[in-house]
C-alpha cells in the first residue's frame, strides 16, 4: 500500500471533477453534492490507504476551488471575499468554520476520536457483560405491550441495557443492596439502549425492574452460568482493499443490484487499483464482477473478466436463496454472550440478538439483529457502503442448517464518550425460528476469526 499514491490518486481526481465542473453534478447521503471524489474517497479511507485528516483536506480544497470559481464572480484575478458572490461568500465561511466539510456525519458526534489509521490498540478497561434475553410484558392503560432486553453491560462509559427498539418510560430499577436507579432510553434506529443512572457497583447480583408504579418488578440476574462458545483463529493476511469489496459485495447481496448505480463498483475498482490498495492479480474484483452480473447490473463497469467461482458465502446466497416462510416471531431475543480476540485494533463483544418486525407503509419486514459492543474503533463517515467504524472485520454467518447470511449496518448506539460504540448489525436473510446455534466469521487484515455461538431463543 502507497499512502503517497493514494493521495495523489484523490487531488488528480479533485483537479479533474474542477475542471469538468462535475461537483454538482451527483449527490450523496446527507445532501452534500459530489462527483467521483465522493464515491472512492470513503473507500480509500476505509481501507487503510488515505489518512482521514488529509483525504478532509482535499475535500476543502475542492469546495474552496467551487466557491471561487462560481458565477458572478466580480475578481477572478483576486478572488477575496468581497468580490465572491453571496452564495460563495456564505460557502467559504462555513469552510472556515468547518474545514473538513463533513459537519452531520457520523464522526461530529464523535469529536474525542483522533483522525489517524490505524488507531493504536486500545486500553482494555474492564467490561461486564451479561446475556439477558427477557421479554417483559408492559400494561400501558388497556394497552399491553412487550419489552425486550437483550443484554446488559458496564464499561467505561456507564452501565446499560441494549434492547429492541421502543418508547418506554418511567423505569426505574432496584439491586440486589437496596439501591435504586432511575432509566432513561436513548433510541436507536433498530435497537435503543437503557442507561442507568447513577452507574451501579460492578459487584451487583440481580436487579429488580419496575415498568410502572404498582406494576410487579421483574428480577434481572446479573450472575448466570455463561458457557464459553468455540473460538477458532486462523492467521492469514488479508489485503485492505480485498476485505473492503468483500463488505461492498456483502450490501450488494443484502439490498440486491440497485445499491449501485451504473459503473459505480468499477470506480471504486480502479481507484484501489491505481492506489496500490489492490494487487493486479488479486481475483476479488473479478468475483465482484460476476456477482453484479448475476445479480443484473452487467455494466458494474470493473475491468476484470466476471469469474464464475465466487466466495463460498455469496456462491451459497446466490443459489440458495431463502425459500418463503412464516418469520421469526418478533419479540423473541437469543441470550449469547462472545468476545472474539482482538482484531487489527478492534475488540469486539457479541450482546445477543432479537427478531424484529419492521413495519412500512406498504409491508412488513422481519429482521434478525445483532448487537455488539466495539471498541479501538472510529466511527466513519455517513458512506453508504461503509461499516459505520473502523476498523470493523467483514462479518459473515453460518447457521446450523449450513446456511450463509450476511450482515449490513442498522445503527449505532449514542455513546457519552469515544471510548466505545455500540453497533446493531442486521443478519440477512433473518435467521429461522429457534436456530440452535450460528457461526460468526469475522475477517479482518491480520486473521479470521470463527466462533461458534449457542442460541438461547426466549
């Protein structure tokens, strides 16, 4: 990997999107107008070749050069402020207010995370863990209702439930020494989270939670019997911008072929390429090429054969799509608890998982989710083919069936600080009613992890 090349790839890419006056002419997620720069930068960035700090600044260097070079200019010769236009005068002030130009992302709600990759490996403080999977039932006047907690932990930054997704409020909590806590929900976009406040001693046995006054409690063990899951670590490196196409193929296999437009894969493609991120002979972007064409987007545009060999999880997905059934009851959450070693940075904790059942206008969506608690990790930017942080390895599930299922990102939970982040994670397609056990492989730069998780389905 040259990071030199790869920086130069992106201020060519910059000079040429100037010179052709294409900036305007695409859009990305958030509203901000791109060209190409905005499709390949995010990849470079995630895979580990451009530094986020210098792949920000050339970003505001090209909405500088937008600003001054708009229409109305009255100086081309001096272009200072007082002869830009209105438009490009209020542009430049919120450069320099923002010189990086990514306000709204996912990183401003980050602002203690240094911008370098890699990040140095992070100080292991002292988590608790706790698998939960409890459904308690909720009477709201004649309305009753369920409440699912999947896990609970304590970390660095304060003690908390995860949960599915809802509008709870008034809980309040009591352990096992008499004292009480009060919970206030922080909402997710598939999961939420219930903090507790004040944090608890870490040596508390049981908690007993109340939904409402007069409402029985329902008891919280915080001491059950955990069973340690099956780890087994390979050491084989992997190649950035390989494990970068494997997530790519992983969106284009969960939202199907209209999560690209046009040429969009091959751009990404070549820019690896020209960036050194990818070696000429690597054989991921012709697989890429043949799961586009598979999946009807023949004009993916990579330059590279389509190979008729794919991956074992996207060969299974393709020929083995999931037959129509009855879903997974929702409100049902897998108590599983699994830490897998340290990867490139990363430590990452398996909370559990909950069916859910999204409802949309028009149909309804049953969905398996996934928590996890990351930390050594920064949070990306707002990419639509992005993991959310990073370093986070390519995640792939097997089921006890011999049925392969990837993950795409549904959210991350608020955190009080950069510590850690808690990351919910949809398996697709959802896994079956009562699944025994899953495998989780997890492939990062430096190894592949699998682990064998037993379900406990409540």
């Amino acid at each position: 990997m040259n990071r030199e090349r790869a920086e130069t790839y992106l201020r060519q890419l910059a000079e040429a999107e100037l010179r052709a006056r294409t900036w305007p002419a695409a859009r990305i997620p958030g509203g901000q107008k791109a060209g190409r720069l905005a499709l390949v930068e995010p990849a470079l960035v995630a895979a580990g070749a451009v530094d986020a700090g210098a792949a920000d600044q050339i970003r505001a260097d090209l909405q500088l050069a937008v600003a001054v070079r708009q229409p109305g200019q009255q100086n081309q010769a001096s272009p200072g402020q007082r002869g830009l236009p209105p438009d490009a005068r209020k542009q430049l002030a919120q450069l320099m207010h923002n010189p990086s130009g990514r306000a709204g992302t996912v990183a401003s709600y980050f602002p203690g995370l240094a911008a370098a990759y890699p990040r140095p490996a992070p100080h292991r403080a002292p988590w608790r863990v706790v698998p939960v999977g409890q459904v308690i039932p909720i009477r709201d006047g004649d309305v009753r209702r369920e409440l699912l907690l999947v896990a609970y932990l304590q970390s660095a930054d304060g003690a908390r439930f995860t949960m599915a997704d809802g509008r709870f409020h008034g809980l309040t909590a009591v352990d096992d020494h008499g004292a009480s806590y009060q919970i206030e929900l922080r909402g997710g976009h598939s999961a939420a989270l219930l903090l507790l406040r004040p944090d608890p001693p870490r040596h508390i046995r049981w908690l007993d939670l109340t939904t409402a006054p007069g409402e029985p409690a329902t008891r919280i063990d915080l001491d059950p019997q955990i069973p340690a899951p099956d780890i087994t670590v390979t050491r084989n490196a992997r190649n950035p911008g390989e494990l970068l196409l494997d997530v790519i193929a992983a969106r284009i296999l969960c939202a199907g072929a209209a999560s690209f437009i046009a040429d969009e894969p091959g751009r990404i493609v070549a820019a690896l390429h020209a960036s050194g991120v990818l070696p000429p002979a690597s054989p991921v972007p012709g697989q890429l090429a043949g799961l586009c064409t598979r999946m009807g987007n023949p004009g993916h545009g990579i330059t590279a054969p389509p190979a008729a060999d794919l991956p074992e999880p996207w060969q299974h997905m393709l020929t083995h799509p999931r037959l129509p059934q009855a879903g997974p009851a929702p409100g049902i959450a897998a108590a599983a608890i699994a830490e897998l070693p340290e990867l490139d940075g990363a430590r990452i904790t398996i909370l559990g998982l909950h069916h859910a059942t999204i409802v949309g206008r028009y149909n309804s969506v049953t969905q398996t989710i996934v928590h996890m608690l990351v930390s050594g990790a920064t949070p990306e930017d707002d990419w639509t083919f992005g993991r959310v942080v990073r370093p986070l390895p390519a995640l792939w599930v097997r089921d006890s069936s011999g049925r392969w299922h990837a993950t795409q990102t549904q959210g991350v939970g608020p955190s009080p600080s950069s510590r850690e982040v808690i990351v919910w994670l949809a398996i697709v397609p959802p896994l079956d009613s009562g699944t025994p056990w899953i495998d989780v492989v997890a492939t990062g730069r430096s190894a592949e992890v699998r682990i064998r998780l037993p379900l406990c389905w409540k």
